[in-house]
C-alpha cells in the first residue's frame, strides 16, 4: 500500500504500510527552503498492522501489504571474466534489519555498493525505493544513508565538523545542521569529543561518527558493510545497541558481517552469499533449525584418531563431521548422543554438548577452507 501526493512541485508525501503502523514521509522542497526530508512512524493497534508483524521474515516482504524498500531480481557484477555476483534475488521490506552473511570475497562489498548506486549492475533488475539507481543515483542517494568498511572521515576536521560539512553536501543549512550534529553525537555517545580532532578518536568512536555522519540526511535506508569489524567487544555492543535503537525507529538497515553474533543479534533475516551466489536465506532461527539442528556434540579424541573412528560412530546422531581437530555430531538431543557414544566403549579426551549455531550453518554451507 503506498498512497502519495504532490503537494508543490518538488514536494512529495508518502504513506507506506510499516509492520508496526504507518510509515509517514515528507519530502518538501519551495520557497527559500532547501529540501528537507521528514520521516515519522505513525503507532497503530495491533488489529491494523501489517500482516507478520512480530515476525521479520520473508513471508512478511511477499505479503500484498507491504512494498520491499529494495527489490533485486537476477542482479549481476562482473569485473571483465570474473562474476563477482551470479544472479541474486533478493527483497529488503522497510523498517527491516537484513543482513548479508559470506566469506571473504563472497561478493557482499560488491552488492552493498550496486545498492549503494557507485557500481553499475552488468544484468539482471534492481530497484531502490522503486526507483532505478542506474538512472536515479541522486534521488536515491538522498534516502540512503552509507557506512563503509573503511571509515572515511574528514581527519583535519572536528568531530563535529565532520556532521556539518558533510551534511552541506546534501544542501542542508548551516543553522540546521548544527542542531542536528548536537542530536547526532548525543545519539553516538561523542558530545564531549565534538571539538576533538578525528584522529585522537578510538577505532569504536570513529565507527560511531561515521554512523552519526550517515544519519545527517535522516536516510530510510542505512547500508553498513562489515560496521563493527576490528572493534573490542564493548565497542561492538555499545555499537549494536545504537544500530538497534535506528530500528526502532523504522530505519531499515543492511549490513554485511563475518560475525554470526552480529548476524544474530541485529538481523531479522538473513542471506547466506557464497562466491557470488545465494546459498540460502531466512531467519537466524530458520536458518539454524534447516541447516544445522537443535544440537552439536564435540569431541576430541586426538587429531589422528578423529577420522578412523568416526565410522564406529555410524547411526549416532542425524549427522557427522570430521573435522582436524575434532568430530562433530548433530543430534536432536546431545546428552543422548553423548551417552551413546560411551555406551560403545568409545572414550573421547573431552566433549561439549551445545546447541546448533549461525556459525555451524555458516561453515556447512560455505566450506571450512580458508578464503582470502
Ligand atoms: N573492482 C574490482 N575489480 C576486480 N575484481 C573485484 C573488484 N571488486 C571486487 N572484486 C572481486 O569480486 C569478488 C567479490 O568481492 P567483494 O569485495 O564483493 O567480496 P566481499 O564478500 O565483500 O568480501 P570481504 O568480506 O572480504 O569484504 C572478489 O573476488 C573480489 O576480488
């Protein structure tokens, strides 16, 4: 459902179906004012909302009730012989966290920056916003907000110098745009860093104003590739608590990780990419249940031996890895898997019953060889 009006010439408002109630969007521009996008998010009771709310998944992006914000169909990059990325498909519904999983050279990068609009596709369809970024680039950009993976902040200027001029590139006032970098380094936790110069900066608070600095335009979309890469745990959760809270009011978010925590944590659905290629996509708790199982027993009973007696282990569990280092079962319930184990005289030096993982899914589905 999407109801629009042009009020003016170039002022355009929208009405988008949101799971959580209605996704409101000014675009205004006239008179002596620049264009100012505004954005809200109108609460609805449950009755009203769109269908799946509750549920991120991809039922919900194919309910006739909501338009996806981003819509790839048979999308292709190749660089000379090398297809980078195969054909993929895949919708992003707004107001959704979706990320894109896969090892080194997977074709992520390579697919955030087709949506980004600073690569061309070499086939196949892609829409943004229902716009064509081949022929929109700019409009599209105006709603995008982008973290790459490198930080690329302005080093001779201040913290909050960094909102401000980049935040002129988008033709916002000066005036406004200092208010608005005072919210947007509260939001970052940086206010009493706004005068300090980006170097004197630790890696989670440049990542951190990178992120304010994409927010400046108040964009619908935000695309982060690998956004807390290289960064300790405590910066990466401070990292992720802010991520969480642009959700919560209705940013849609797109991000590549390596870290299935991450991938755990702030994605709703997932797409799993290997050499280009959807390998499989759904939920983290999809995504475990189809492709792993409910639990894994490890055991070790010394590198040499983990191959030989993994045929003694036959009809224990669903499935067997072997593994360098250690044999894994997959069983729906371990601690019976374990005991079965023993009970044919097998002595493993340690074992660990856990639950299945997004990792276990990860290394099943793109290898366990190391990619560079
Ligand atoms: N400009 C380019 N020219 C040629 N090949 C490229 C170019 N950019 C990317 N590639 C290749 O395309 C493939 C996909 O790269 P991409 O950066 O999208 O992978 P990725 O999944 O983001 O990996 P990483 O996790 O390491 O960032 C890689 O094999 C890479 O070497």
């Amino acid at each position: 459902m999407a109801v629009t009006a042009h009020p003016r010439k170039h002022s355009a408002l929208s009405c988008t179906a949101h799971p959580k109630g209605l996704h409101l969007d000014a675009n205004i521009r006239g008179g002596n004012y620049p264009r100012r996008s505004y954005f809200r998010l109108l609460p609805l009771p449950a009755k009203w909302r769109t269908p799946g709310h509750g549920a991120w998944n991809s039922r919900r992006v194919s309910s006739p009730f909501v338009t996806p914000v981003i819509q790839a169909r048979g999308l292709r990059k190749t660089y000379g012989d090398f297809e980078a990325v195969r054909g993929i498909d895949f919708d992003v519904a707004p107001g959704e966290s979706f990320g894109l999983l896969g090892p080194n050279g997977a074709g992520k990068s390579t697919t955030m920056r087709m949506i980004g609009g600073v690569s061309h596709r070499s086939g196949g369809e892609l829409t943004i916003l229902g716009m064509d970024p081949s022929h929109e680039g700019p409009r599209i950009r105006a709603h995008l907000g982008v973290v790459p993976q490198q930080d690329n902040l302005d080093t001779d200027l201040s913290v909050i110098d960094n909102l401000i001029t980049y935040g002129r590139y988008f033709g916002l006032p000066r005036w406004f745009l200092k208010q608005k970098a005072e919210l947007l380094l509260e939001f970052a936790e940086l206010t009493d860093k706004r005068k300090s110069k980006v170097d004197d900066l630790s890696g989670g608070m440049k990542r951190r104003l990178t992120i304010a600095r994409s927010l400046v335009s108040d964009p619908r979309i935000l695309l982060l590739d690998e956004p807390t890469t290289g960064l300790d745990p405590q910066a990466r959760h401070v990292l992720w608590d802010r991520l969480f809270r642009l959700k919560e009011q209705g940013i849609t978010l797109v991000l590549t990780t390596h870290h299935m925590d991450e991938a755990e944590q702030l994605c709703d659905r997932l797409v799993v990419v290997d050499h280009g290629k959807i390998v499989a996509e759904g939920t983290p708790s999809t995504l475990v249940r189809e492709h792993a199982g409910r639990e894994v027993v490890e055991l070790r009973f010394g590198s040499h031996r983990n191959a030989a007696l993994a045929s003694s282990l036959d009809g224990v569990g669903e499935r067997i890895e072997v593994l360098p280092d250690r044999l894994l079962v997959y069983a729906t319930d371990g601690e019976a898997a374990l005991a079965a184990v023993v009970a044919r005289g097998l002595e493993p030096t340690s074992s660990l019953v856990r639950r299945c993982s997004l990792e276990d899914v990860f290394l099943r589905l793109t290898g366990r060889s190391l990619v560079d």
